[in-house]
C-alpha cells in the first residue's frame, strides 16, 4: 500500500495544543518504527473563519476526502459565539461528517487500572472496563424531516422525526459486527422496539445481518433505558454496543464518565470503504476546545493521543502500534503522571500539556 496519508485539522482551542503533542508521536513513528505518514495540515473552524470567512474551505474539504484519514482536534471558541449559524465553527466539523459520509461513530470507554479510583463508581464496577459504543451518526431524529416548530390553534408544536432506512441500519450494524470480530465477540443492540417502530425495524435489520453474515457473533437486545441502567450498574457485561443516533449521543456520554475524565475520551468517525479499502475516517478527541484553559499549558493530550491509536487501528491496521501507544498511555498514568484534569484526591505529579506528551515519547522509547 502506499504511503499512508493524514490530514491534520487542528482547529482552535485547546486543539492546537493537544495536536501538537501527537504530532510529535507521529514524527516518533517516523524516526525510530521506520512507519513514515504523509502529513498535511490545514484549518477548520474559527480559525478556518479568520482566514477565509467559513468555517471549512472547499480546498479543505476536497483535501480531506482524498487523504486516508483525518486528525481533527477541536472547533469553537466565544470568539465565534455570536456568528451567524451558517458559518460557526461547529459547521465546518459537520460538513466533514456530512460529506464523508461518516455513519459510524466508535466511542471506547476503557478504564486504565491507574485511574480507576477517580471514577464516580466504584473501583470494582469499572477497573478493566473495556467496552465500544457504536453510535449511528448521519441519520436519525436529528435529521429526519419533517422537523420544525410551527403554530397548530393557538400553541406552538415542536417536531423531529425519528426516520431510519433498512440500508442505515444495516451498515451502522455490519460495522458493529466487524469490530466484534475483533474484540470478544459480542454486541448488544440497542433501541425502544417496544415504543417506536423504528426500533421495530432496528432490531430486525440487526438481528437479518447477523443471521446471514455474522452468526458467530453473540447477539442480544435491549431496550435503551434499560442499557442506560446496566451500563451503570454493570458496565462490564458489554463488549460492543450498537445504537441510534439520539441514544448513542446519550448513552456514549453515559458510558464515557465511567472511565474518568472528558481530557482521555478518543473517538474515531468512519464511512465506507474507499478505492483503497481503506475506511474514510476522521479521528478527534470527545472533548472541546476548553476556552477556560486554551493557552495555558493545561490541557491533557490523552485524548488526541489516544484518538491517533485509533487512526493506526482501524485506518492503517496497525493493531499492534495503537496497543504500542496504548500502553505507553498506561504506563505514564501508573507512573502517576496527571495533567490538571486528572488530578483526583490520591494526588498525583502534576505534569503540562507538553510534559504529558514527553512521558507518553519516553514509554514509547
Ligand atoms: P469542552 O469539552 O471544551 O470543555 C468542558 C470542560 O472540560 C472544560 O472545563 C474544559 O476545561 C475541560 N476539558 C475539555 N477537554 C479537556 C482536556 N483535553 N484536558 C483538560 N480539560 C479538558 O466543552 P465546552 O466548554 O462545552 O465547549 C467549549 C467550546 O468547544 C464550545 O465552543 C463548543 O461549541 C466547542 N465544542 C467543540 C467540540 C468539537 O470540536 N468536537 C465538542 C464539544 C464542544
Ligand atoms: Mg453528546
């Protein structure tokens, strides 16, 4: 294959800062793994406003469907807060979605042994946790139509439609199904057949696709609120979870918290195949660009670091190196190294943005 291509989209906040600690990992897989990436950066968001007046550039976009993967660090800013919809920084992020066709969004929820104590539940409930939200993310109640407020008598109604195709469902759930394959075989659906008929058609779209593809998979149901409970109450009993849109954007929240802090969430957003095999992809940590501490050092890299292992697993195939920065993660956490966001009441050493990103490169060495 040829050399593998990344577009690196910084953006504004805390993005710039993050990414730059990635960066560096990825000049570190040049240099001592001899794996050598093509990389092209560019703008997104309010900083692509400043400089073109939009919040992605159509060369951007253009560039972003042609590289393998996208690195997207965070979008936004109260600099922005008062500009017209049309052209606030979310929408830049939006339009790569859209156009990429990205209707697979991978949330980990993973809990590292070193910062089990620092989530809200208890320690034996999430230590070891390691489970993947699949979340639909290009259709659904946030963009079915008819949608709109409008005046019925003399009261205002406000309507979404919750709307989903046979092929949505079937490839958000061929997608959960190969990433099974890889993990412990498992995938729990999940929706509201009892209530909505378009969880009706969830659940037997799901069930259809494992029947004829994926027998070997472990297949169950379960009605959203009920997996809401059970991802609090016994989180370890899912391997991957597969949901709609509105669900996933709850339930991956939900599950997220377990593990500790917004600063180590990665995710990675994925479409169809391209010419290549390869999956088009964009790859950006859950959190924001964190205007309280853009600029001061403080934000933790983990996230962005950890979003870039998951470019090398599911773009590149390159399981081995993403456990290799997995690890290495691990290791500087159980060493008790913790940027401001980590710091819990068992202390720790505080390290900055950058000196985060130094232990993460000594580990890998
Ligand atoms: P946020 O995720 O930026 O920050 C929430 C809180 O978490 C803040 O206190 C922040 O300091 C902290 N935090 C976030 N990431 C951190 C990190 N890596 N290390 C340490 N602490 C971290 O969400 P917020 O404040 O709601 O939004 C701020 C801006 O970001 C807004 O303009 C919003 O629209 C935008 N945003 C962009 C997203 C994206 O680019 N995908 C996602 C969420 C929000
Ligand atoms: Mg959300």
């Amino acid at each position: 294959m040829s050399t593998p291509s990344l577009l690196i989209l910084a953006g504004d906040g805390i993005g710039p800062e993050v990414m730059a600690e990635v960066r560096r990992i990825i000049d570190w897989f040049g240099s001592k793994r001899g794996i050598a990436f093509e990389v092209s950066e560019d703008l997104v968001g309010g900083a692509a406003y400043d400089a073109h007046g939009v919040p992605l550039s159509d060369a951007t976009m253009a560039r972003a469907q042609e590289v393998d993967a996208v690195l997207l660090g965070a979008v936004g800013g109260p600099k922005y807060d008062a500009l017209d919809f049309s052209v606030k920084p979310e929408r830049g992020l939006l339009r790569l979605r859209k156009e990429m066709d990205l209707f697979a969004n991978l949330r980990p929820a993973q809990c590292f042994d070193a910062l089990a104590d620092f989530s809200s539940l208890k320690r034996e409930v999430v230590a070891g946790l390691d489970i993947m939200i699949v979340r639909e993310l290009t259709s659904g109640v946030y963009f079915g139509e008819p949608r709109g407020i409008h005046k019925e008598g003399n009261e205002r109604v406000g309507i979404n439609t919750q709307r989903y195709t046979e092929s949505e469902i079937a490839r958000v759930a061929r997608a959960a199904f190969d990433l099974a394959r890889k993990r412990a075989g498992r995938v729990c659906s999940m929706e509201k057949a009892n209530v909505m008929e378009s969880g009706v058609l969830w659940r037997q779209v799901v069930q259809e696709v494992h029947d004829a593809d994926y027998p070997e998979i472990a297949l169950s149901h379960m009605y959203a609120d009920n997996g809401a409970m059970q991802l609090v109450r016994a989180p370890k009993q899912f391997d991957v979870i597969v949901t709609d849109n509105l669900f996933g954007d709850v339930l991956s929240d939900c599950a997220a918290m377990l593990t500790g802090s917004l600063g180590m969430l990665p995710s990675a957003s994925l479409g169809l195949p391209m010419e290549n095999g390869r999956p088009r992809a964009l790859y950006e940590p859950v959190h924001g660009s964190a205007p309280d501490i853009a600029g001061q050092g403080k934000a933790n890299p983990i996230a962005c670091i950890l979003s870039f292992a998951m470019a090398l697993r599911y773009s590149f195939d390159m399981g081995d190196e993403a456990a290799r920065v997995e690890r290495a993660v691990e290791s500087v956490l159980a060493d008790g190294l913790r940027t401001a966001d980590l710091m819990g009441p068992e202390g720790g050493t505080p390290v900055s943005t950058s000196g985060m990103g130094d232990a993460v490169l000594a580990a890998l060495d």
